[in-house]
C-alpha cells in the first residue's frame, strides 16, 4: 500500500475489528487466506483505512447469500484482476443453471428440515404447491422456496404467514405463465413457423427456456427490491428494513464480455 498522506491516520486491527463488529482473530484469518488486502505499515503497525471496511461490507454480505469463504476470495480475486466471470463460473453467458432439480424426502427428513410442517400446515404446503405427495414421501419441487420457509419459521416468523407467501407466490406465478404462454403460442410460434418452420423450434425452445427463467429472476428479483423500499416509508420496520436491505446488495455489474467491474450504490 501507499505511504500514508496524513489525511487518513487509519485504524489498528482493533479499532477495525470494532467498527466492523467482528472478532481480531476473524481479520487475522481474512489476511491468511488472501480474502483481506494487508494494511499499510508504519513501523510495526499496520494501518487500514475505509477500503478494509468496504471489504469486510462485502464478505459479510456474500456470506448471508451462502458463499464459502474460499468462493469469496475467488470472486474478490477475479473482480480485482478484471477476470472473465462466465469463465470463472464455467457457463456461457445465459446458461447458468437456474431451474432446480425436485427433492424427494421422506416424511421424517421434511420434519427435520421445517418442524412446523405437521398437521393442517403440511395440508396447506400441500395446497400451496410447496411439496406434494409421492406415496410415504414428499417431492419438493423448489428446495429454495422449502429452505426459505425453514429460515423464516426458525427466525420465529408463523408457519402460516410462510404458507401464505408460498400461495401467493404459486398463484400469481400461474397467472404469468397463462398470460406468456398466450405470447408464445399466439404471436412468437406462427411467426418462428412461417419463417423457418419447425426445425428450430426445439433448439430456441431449449434455450429460450432458460433465458426466459432467468429474465424472469432478475427482473422480480428487481422488482421486489423496489416494492419493499417503498414500504419503507412511514412503517413501523421501516428502517430496520431498509438498513437490511442496504447490507444485502452487492455493488457489481458484469461488461458485455463478463468482466466484473464494481458499481457505486446511489
């Protein structure tokens, strides 16, 4: 690092440590494994300053969203010497997996997973799409959707109010793939018919499938963003809700040909 200015006097490892609410020996660890840049030395100290803070922002951040430490390190790594993302993830550009694959459990495993799903809660899991009956056992079809529902009724929120998120979700998502399905059929397939007729109609499918999903993924993920700010106003949880919200998001966006490049959050 830079020799010091005398603008920034910077922090010790403690005083980082407490701004960053996290234990001395955490620090220690993030400079061993390569995930924190080290500090600039003044003799025997070593001096961080609001980049050591952003960074730990930012680990912390991919932590909640289920990144290991060594797959942080990979990403920081490849962000900072401007690497191809789609490499380092080993997709194409638009062909990240994004559909899941159904999970078969059994009824103890379900239990262990969501204790709450017994009884008329698991009649309505049923109902609300969130599993449903394969003979002794159960198939999930989103483990996703299963595993927020675990996270939320562990963190004390009602299994029903979960339920009800799941039904919601499942209604309205049937409504989009009515009024989609009508596009396609209606207007995209005769178009794609009378031009090439059906040669490519598996191929785009295929494709357009899992470009569709992740359209769709992006934009409600967008969307959803923007509709709980707006309840941030004037609520009771308002500011708790925002402050959580200004934690979870990541300042990156990809070029056109994968390069991460950080972007500041108005």
């Amino acid at each position: 690092m830079a020799e010091n200015n005398g603008a920034d006097p910077g922090m010790t490892i403690d005083e980082l440590a407490q701004q960053a609410r996290l234990p001395v020996r955490t620090i220690r660890e993030y400079h061993t494994i390569r995930l924190l840049p080290p500090p600039e030395r003044r003799g025997r100290v070593g001096f961080y300053d609001l980049r050591h803070v952003k960074r730990l922002e930012l680990i912390a951040r991919l932590q909640r969203r289920g990144y290991s430490l060594a797959g942080i390190r990979d990403l920081v790594q490849a962000w900072e010497a401007g690497a191809d993302l789609t490499s380092l993830l080993g997709v194409e550009p638009g062909q990240a997996p994004i559909d899941e694959l159904p999970l078969r459990l059994s009824r103890a495993e379900l239990l262990a997973r969501v204790p709450a799903l017994v009884g008329p809660a698991l009649a309505r899991a049923r109902a609300a799409g969130l599993v449903q009956a394969d003979g002794d056992d159960v198939v999930v079809r989103s483990p996703a959707l299963l595993a927020l529902v675990a996270d939320a009724t562990a963190a004390g929120v009602p299994v029903s109010g979960m339920l009800d998120l799941a039904d919601t979700l499942s209604r309205q998502l049937a409504c989009l793939a009515e009024a989609i399905a009508d596009q396609i059929a209606d207007r995209l397939l005769p178009a794609l018919q009378e031009r090439n007729g059906s040669a490519e109609l598996v191929p785009l499918l295929q494709r357009g499938r899992q470009l569709l999903l992740q359209g769709a993924a992006s934009t409600l993920a967008d969307r959803l963003g923007e509709a709980l700010l707006q309840r941030t106003a004037g609520a009771a949880g308002g500011p708790a809700l925002l402050a959580a919200m200004e934690q979870i998001r990541v300042g990156a966006v990809a070029d056109s040909v994968g390069n991460i490049q950080h972007r500041p959050i108005a």
